[in-house]
C-alpha cells in the first residue's frame, strides 16, 4: 500500500553522493586498473585516462552537491598516489588529500572518506596483492599514517569497498584485476579482506575520532532454474557474496567457505555501522556451489525473488533488472548485525534523467518504509555524482546526476540533481 506523501526522514538524516578516486580524479598510472586497461586482451572496454579530472577539479563537484541541497560527500583516497613505494609515503598526496576533504567540510559536506575502492598500488599487486598472508598488515599500515596525516579531518572512514566484489569478480570470475580464476583463492583474499578491515579499523580509531564501517554489496538472489542443482547454486552466492560479511560483522565468524572456519580478531559488533550498495536483484546459473549456508540466524529459507523482476524487459545499460523491493529485504537482513545502517550507493545507469528520478524515487521508498519499521538507517548516497568512469564498462555507462563534456571537462547538471537536492534539502520524499 502507497505511502501519503510527504515521506519525512529522521532529524540528522545523511544526504549525500558517493564517487571513487579511479572513476573521476584521471592519471591514476600507479594502480593496477591502470594497468589492467592498457593491457592487450583486457576486458576494459576503453582506458580511464583524464577521467573526470576531479584531481584538479574537486572543488568544482563538492560545489556541485553542496549547492543542491546534500549536505554529505562519500569519496575515495588513493592508496597508489599516497603509497606509491612499499613503505614510501607521498607527503605531497597526503597533503593533497587534507585539502580535498577540507574543501568538502568547507561546504558543509559530512565526509564519507574510502581509503580503498577497489584500486591497489601495482607493487602490492604483483606481491600477491589480496592472495598475499601479510596484505592486511600492509593495508593497516596504510591506514595508521592516513589516520596520523588526516585524523583530525576524518569524519566517517569505510575501509575497502564492496569486499565480496573483489574477492568474487576479481579472483574467481576474472573479470576485474587480478583476472583470477581460483576458488580457493578467492576465499583466501575474503577472509583477507575481513582481516584487513578490522586491522585498519583499529588504526583509525586509535588516531581520529572518525566513525568506521564497512560498505558491502547486496542483492537479493534468485535460481535461473528452479531446480535443486539450480536453488543450491543460488544459496551458495548468496552466501558467500552476502551473508559471509554480514555474518563476520555480527559475530567475528567466517563461516561456510573453501578455507577453515575462523574467527577474525576485531570483528563481532566492534564496527560503528555497516554501509548497503544495492543495484539490483541477481539470477544465479547453476555450477556456483560449494559449502553452502545460506541462511542467517534467524532469516529462514532464502526468499523468492518473483519472476517479473527476474525475466523483466526493464533494465539499465549495464543489464540490471529494477527491483527496488530488494533494497527493502537487504536491510533486513543487514540489520541483522545490529549495527547502525547507511546507504553508501544505489543509482541506475541510464540515458534518461527522468527514469533516474522515478528509481531514485522508487527506492527511496524502500528506505523510508525500513526506517518506519524500525531499522536504523542513517544517510541515504546517490551513485553517482558524476558521469565516469565506470571500470570495464568504461565511459558508456552514465550513472551521474551531473554530464561531462569528455573533451572539455565540463559539468553540465541534470534534473536529477535539483530534484535530488530538493529532497534533501526537504529531509523528505515528496
């Protein structure tokens, strides 16, 4: 049943646009996704080149959402630029990334600071990288000297975006950096992830007085067919690229997965809240199966996604199907961590502005209902701000509220954003 509008939000509700260093600022030549889009046989559609240029131009975008009415910014920080050496630390990067966040806190923007998002430096790449035993020491020590350069200017930290996505889409599908196609492998760099985030957890906090969280991505997961083979296939994603991390962040266990079942020192309750990047439901073929357990505490059999969102003729440029439902069922089972909730990303990749607007709108919706149900949810972040460089899907993929002219640079903003802004600005859905 509809909703009267307006939708009021809580007092103290988070607006805001998330973007990513390698998708915008350009030259990223010490990562390896830049080395991954020159290379023959990539699967990059194109090279992100200058990007958006937001390194020279970030004053110009956090203008952009500030003037629209949001009042928070989530962004990454490039660990290739600040540590471009094992152990070599760029002043000059970090005192470079002091001004972007200063910049934003300047316009009243709330900053949601990501100290990775998906990009590595090439050295850590070719040691090993996630696969390697002492990644998350490394990845810690990069935190403690952010935290000791930038601690007094921190105010949200998430540490490694989308884990499962890099754990999955690059070490076992093959798709991203390290084009890996290993299942154990790919476990060993999940758990590897859990460990590196609590480890860097506790460097930030020990030097800032930033709130720390990790950002996951969520679905909801259907069979492609509906058959025991195909059901336990869907199980069996579901759990590793959903529930393990939920899991982990409830009670420090890492469970169900190729490798030992263990528990990751730091973890258990300890996070200051969990971020959600929803898009879509997913359609799982069989063969992806393994130790399945699908099942959290308490959430029963998995739920059936129903077939007009799976077979639906609408879907987005990337070939994702609209199914805002989905959001509303992820923060239940989010929730389940006990931990305070943000949306960190949710957008669509379309031509058309005006059907930005009504999935906006849509999944705004799911939002509020969870809020009235009970759920702590904290801030709400468009993906994306800009038009940009979207990784293997290159630059054909517009996610943004705000155009870019690829020859000029310029910024040309869309409807969405003003209408966005107005929402903000409202603290309601109207």
């Amino acid at each position: 049943m509809a909703r009267e509008r307006p939708l009021r939000f809580p007092d103290g509700f988070l607006w805001g646009s998330a973007v990513s260093a390698h998708q915008t600022e350009g030259g990223n030549s010490n990562s390896d996704w830049w080395v991954h889009e020159q290379v023959e046989g990539t699967t990059a559609h194109e090279p992100s080149g200058i990007a958006c240029d937001s390194y020279n131009r970030y004053a110009e975008d956090w203008a952009l959402a500030a003037d629209s009415g949001q009042n928070a910014i989530r962004f990454s920080i490039e660990w290739a630029r600040i540590e471009p050496s094992p152990g070599e630390f760029s002043t000059e990067a970090i005192d470079h990334y002091r001004e972007v966040i200063g910049a934003a806190r300047d316009r009243g923007l709330t900053t949601f600071v990501t100290l990775h998002h998906f990009t590595n430096p090439i050295w850590f790449a070719l040691a090993g990288g996630w696969g390697s035993g002492d990644a998350p020491e490394i990845f810690a020590r990069y935190a403690a000297v952010v935290g000791d350069a930038l601690g007094d200017v921190l105010d949200v930290v998430n540490t490694i975006n989308e884990p499962s996505v890099v754990a999955i889409v690059g070490h076992l599908m093959g798709y991203h950096p390290p084009r890996e196609q290993d299942l154990v492998l790919s476990h060993v760099v999940s758990v590897n992830l859990l460990k590196a985030h609590a480890a860097a957890a506790v460097e930030i906090r020990a030097r800032s007085a930033a709130t720390v969280g990790l950002p996951l991505s969520v679905s909801d997961f259907a069979a492609a067919e509906e058959s025991p083979q195909g059901r336990r296939s869907r199980d069996y994603l579901q759990h590793w690229w959903m529930d393990v991390w939920i899991e982990a962040l409830r009670s420090g266990w890492v469970t169900g997965l190729e490798v030992p079942d263990q528990q990751i020192p730091g973890l258990g309750g300890t996070d200051d809240f969990v971020g959600i990047q929803y898009y879509s439901c997913f359609v799982v073929g069989k063969g992806a199966e393994g130790k399945a357990r699908a099942s959290l505490p308490g959430t029963g059999p998995s739920r059936e996604v129903p077939d007009w969102a799976k077979n639906s003729d609408r879907r987005t440029q990337v070939g994702w199907t609209w199914y805002p439902e989905g959001l509303g069922n992820v923060i239940e089972d989010v929730a389940q961590t006990g931990l305070p909730i943000y949306i960190t990303e949710n957008g669509i990749a379309t031509a058309d502005d005006a059907e930005r607007i009504t999935f906006v709108d849509l999944h705004l919706e799911q939002v509020h209902s969870a809020i009235s149900r009970g759920r702590d949810v904290r801030g709400y972040f468009h993906w994306t701000l800009l038009d940009n460089f979207e990784w293997n899907e290159g630059y054909r993929a517009t996610f943004g509220m705000v155009a870019i002219d690829r020859e000029t640079m310029q910024r040309t903003p869309k409807p969405s954003l003003a209408w966005y802004g107005d929402v903000a600005r409202a603290n309601a859905l109207g």
